[in-house]
C-alpha cells in the first residue's frame, strides 16, 4: 500500500483555531509537534497530521509532493486564500 498527498495547503499556512487542535489532540496526543503557536492561533502541519495516522494504521510507504496551494496562486487553487470554491479529486485504485 502507498499513499501520495497532492498539493495541499502547507504548514506556514494553515491556520486553526485552539478548538480544533485540542479536538486533534484528543485523538492523538503525540500530534503537538504538528502544530506552531501563531497569535492566538495555531499553524497545522496537514500533511504530519496525515503521516501520523496513516502511520498508526500500518501505512509505512507515505510521499508527498509537498506542494503549498495557498503560496502558488498561479498554479494552484486554494479556498483559504481566494475565499470562493473551486474542486478536488481524490483517487485511489489497485493494480
């Protein structure tokens, strides 16, 4: 089993509220290191978040493209910052 995360939202920009870090953290309390105190906010690391699970679920084979959405407006859609909807895929096959 492999799993690749696309382009996504990256760490420097990924904001969250404290409710949802601690709703994180419930879940898995070794997650803090996915997360950077920024205001009175908090900084998400999306893709550590994802690793972590997949990771306690046996997924050992993890890629990512570790392409930011939000930093690259020419080539990327992203909500959080264009503030309007726009589409995702998500695929999975076997061979």
């Amino acid at each position: 089993l492999l799993a690749w995360f696309g382009p996504a939202i990256g760490p420097r920009r990924f904001e969250v509220g404290g409710e949802v870090r601690e709703a994180l953290l419930d879940r898995d309390a070794g997650a803090g290191g996915a997360f950077v105190a920024h205001g009175a906010k908090w900084l998400a690391d999306l893709e550590a978040l994802a690793r972590r699970r997949l990771q306690a679920l046996g997924v050992s084979r993890i890629q990512a493209s570790s392409e930011c959405t939000h930093s690259d407006p020419h080539r990327f859609f992203s909500h959080r910052r264009d503030g309007r909807t726009g589409r995702q895929a998500t695929l999975i096959w076997i061979r």
